[in-house]
C-alpha cells in the first residue's frame, strides 16, 4: 500500500496587504512537503526461531563469546518483535534503535568467522528469512550468508531512518525530517559503495530473484537520491514556514534541484533495476511524476516572485508565472506535459484539495500581477521566457549524513579439538557468486 503523508495543518500568520491574500497558502507548504511511506524489511516467521547460543554450541564456549551471542539473539527478537506487530504501529524509531542494536553483535560474529575461519563451525545451521519492504508484494528470501542478516539489518535502520523522517513532516517537524532523510541517504550509500561490493566475487549466473531489492547496489544508489531529493523538500517547507518574505531565489533553486533528484532517482530504476522498478507499486511512480512536474511548476512560480519582488522585472514574471500554471494542467496524454492525472482511487486523490488550493493562489496571484502592470508598469510582457533569465539547472544541496558501522572487536571461536564440533559455516560468503551476479544484470 502507498501512503501519502502530508503535513498537518499549519497555523501560518503573515501581515497581508490590502486586497486578495497573496502570501503562500498553507497549501502549497503541504504539496512541496508530499512524501511517501515504503514498508521496512521484515524477518519472516520462518527464521524467527534462530538461535546462535545454540548454532556456536561447540565453538562458542568462551564467556566474551557467550555474551555475544546472547546479545544477538535478545536484540534480533527484539528487532523482529518490533518489525511484526500485526495491525499495531511501532513507531519508527523504536524500528532504527532495535536495528541499530542487532547491528553490533552480528557484525561481531561475521568478523569472527572471518578471521577463525578454522573454527568457524556450527551444531545448527542458521537459516535467515527476510521480505522486502520495497516492492508491492512482500516476498521472502532466505540465506545462510551472516553477510545477508547484517545487510538486510541495516538496510532496516535505513529504512526506519526515512520512516521516522515521514512522521515528523506528518507533524509539520521539518528540521528533524530533513535530518532522518539525510540519515536514510547515508545508510544506502554506505550500503551502495561499502558494504555491498565487500559481498561480491566472481561467479555464474543466477536469477534475478535471489535477492530483495534492499540487498541491490542499483537499488541503492536510487534509493540515495530519493532520500536526498525528500530532504531537500524538507528545507523548503522549512523556508516556507518562516515568518517574513522568504528567499524566492533560493527556493526556485532547490525546488528544481529536487525536481531533478526525483528524475535521477527514476532514472536510476529504469535503466540499473528495472526488474525491481516493475515490482514497486505504479502509483508509486505516478507520485514521482506527479512531483518532478510540480516542482518544476513550483521553482518556476518561486523564480517569478524574485523577478516580481526583488528584480522589479514586472513582464518576465508575468511570463513565468503564466508558465507555471499552465504546467500545473492535467496532461492529456501519459507521456504530454503537465501532470498526471488524478484518478479516483489513486493516493495522489489526498492531495486534489491542496492542489486546486494551490492553482486558485497562481492564478489569484497572477490576476493581481497583471492588473498593476497594466496600470502602473506597462511592461511587456515577453512570449517566450528568455533563455538567460532561467534557471538551467537546480542547486542540490542536501548531503548524505555519513554512516559506518562500528569497530568491533571479534569474539573467540574455539574448537575443543581437532577435527571436532559442527557443519563448517559456509554462510559468511556463500551468497557472494548469487550477490555479484545480481548487480551485473
């Protein structure tokens, strides 16, 4: 299910002028600040009953090691508790701190299997189970690879991150949104260029099903600007709720910078993942169309302001405003301009009251506008929108908050005597040939 959250509504108070109100509505904050809510991972019912006290029985005698292990399977229980709930809503930073929490002893265990590799054996094989939270469907993928727990794991945490940033733009909390998307962004490209390619070796072919579209660096790398793009909105309703005139300049920048974001975000799906994009909800995509046109209208309709207000250049942005509610019309065809339309099922039905709002304000705005130019100004207003007075291209601004995981400490895996214990642990790297493979196709 795709859900759209919009702000709440916002108590804005500005001096208006005499005449029609023509500071932004709080409309238009909510339309700039329209977000979408992607499902966590989850681990399945099936791989709930994993216990690694008993899988390291033999080799995991060691205190240090005991307590470890303990840990791992308190905090994974934890974690799944909070990741299955039922009908009952856990609140996402619940979901961030029990991840965050799984993370350490897991990334511990890994690092120990990998340096005692002769002493990396099980009594019990560990089977891990997780569904992904991006696509449609929930679907399950198993694995023996630890390498797999602590991706899917901290992908969690990722995810969680962008959740807890959704509920605080819900709340009208746009600082502390824009913060979590950034958080977000840096964990999927920490996973993108760190953690995912330490998981890949050669290999053969395998089907494109092997993994969750959180465990695909093209996933991830999409999923990087996606983030970076929703925070950049973040700071734009932040301006916007300022009191005063706010930098027209600036926010015609970033809007188009996200309008941009969310086209390389697109982009990135269609041509590195398009199995994975084919999988995700179409509305999903009707919302980024739906959003790369709007803030394209938007920075167009922010750029006219500066020309109007500060620039005093009263024709051209009569002339720019006029363009940006003629791209605020429901295109005529899938592929026409303008924006997508708003079927009476569709998500986007949420955001039709603050959509007209906000069409009413241009056009308010652009009637006032032009009845003082015909009667004070006398400018031309110019047909075409000169080349030089537009922006080229956006500013994006947002960075991805660096992430990296914790230095530990491996525990001791030690084997009574030679030749004795469990099965050898073929699960560090055992998905590695299916992983490399996967980000080839």
């Amino acid at each position: 299910t795709i859900l759209i959250h919009t702000s709440l509504p916002i108590q804005y108070q500005m001096d208006g002028p005499v005449g029609p109100d023509l500071s932004h509505p709080d409309s238009l904050i909510r339309i700039t600040s329209t977000v979408l809510k992607f499902r966590c991972p989850k681990i399945t019912a099936k791989a709930k009953k994993i216990d690694f006290a008993r899988s390291f029985r033999t080799v995991g005698t060691h205190p240090t090691t005991q307590s470890v292990l303990k840990t791992a399977n308190s905090s994974r229980d934890y974690l799944y508790k909070s990741l299955n709930t039922g009908k009952k809503n856990v609140p996402h930073k619940t979901i961030a701190v029990a991840a965050e929490k799984y993370i350490t002893p897991i990334h511990q265990l890994l690092i120990a299997c990998r340096v005692q590799p002769e002493s990396a054996r099980l009594d019990e094989r560990l089977i891990f189970e997780w569904s992904t939270g991006i696509e449609e469907k929930e679907r399950s993928f198993k694995s023996e690879a630890i390498m797999y727990e602590l991706v899917m794991t901290i992908a969690t945490e990722a995810m969680a991150a962008a959740g807890t940033g959704t509920d605080e733009c819900a709340a009208g909390e746009f600082k502390g949104a824009c913060r979590n998307f950034k958080k977000a962004a840096g964990i999927f490209d920490y996973l993108a260029k760190t953690q995912l390619p330490q998981w890949l070796s050669k290999g053969g072919k395998i089907d494109d099903d092997a993994l969750p579209a959180e465990a695909k660096i093209p996933v991830c790398e999409a999923m990087k600007v996606l983030m970076l793009g929703i925070s950049q909105q973040m700071a734009v309703a932040t301006v916007l709720m300022k009191e005063g005139t706010p930098n027209w300049s600036l926010l015609a920048k970033l809007s188009l910078g996200i309008s941009e974001q969310f086209k390389e975000f697109v982009t990135i799906m269609r041509s590195k993942a398009s199995s994975t994009k084919d999988r995700i909800d179409l509305e999903f995509f009707t919302l980024m169309t739906f959003q790369i046109e709007m803030q394209r209208s938007l920075s167009l309709y922010f750029h006219s302001r500066h020309y109007f207000e500060k620039e005093l250049k009263y024709g051209l942005a009569i002339a720019m405003l006029h363009k940006a509610v003629s791209m605020t019309k429901t295109r005529e065809t899938p592929t026409g301009r303008g924006l997508p339309e708003i079927r009476s099922k569709s998500p986007l039905k949420s955001l039709e009251k603050d959509l007209n709002d906000v069409k009413k304000h241009m056009n308010t705005l652009l009637a006032s506008w032009e009845k003082d130019n015909s009667g004070v100004y006398f400018e031309k207003v110019p047909l075409k929108l000169p080349a030089e007075m537009t922006l080229s291209e956006g500013t994006q601004m947002m960075k991805p908050e660096p992430y990296e995981l914790k230095v530990v400490d491996p525990v001791a895996l030690i084997l009574p005597d030679a030749g004795s214990g469990g099965e050898p642990i073929d699960m560090v790297d055992s998905d590695a040939e299916l992983a490399r493979q996967l980000q080839e196709q």
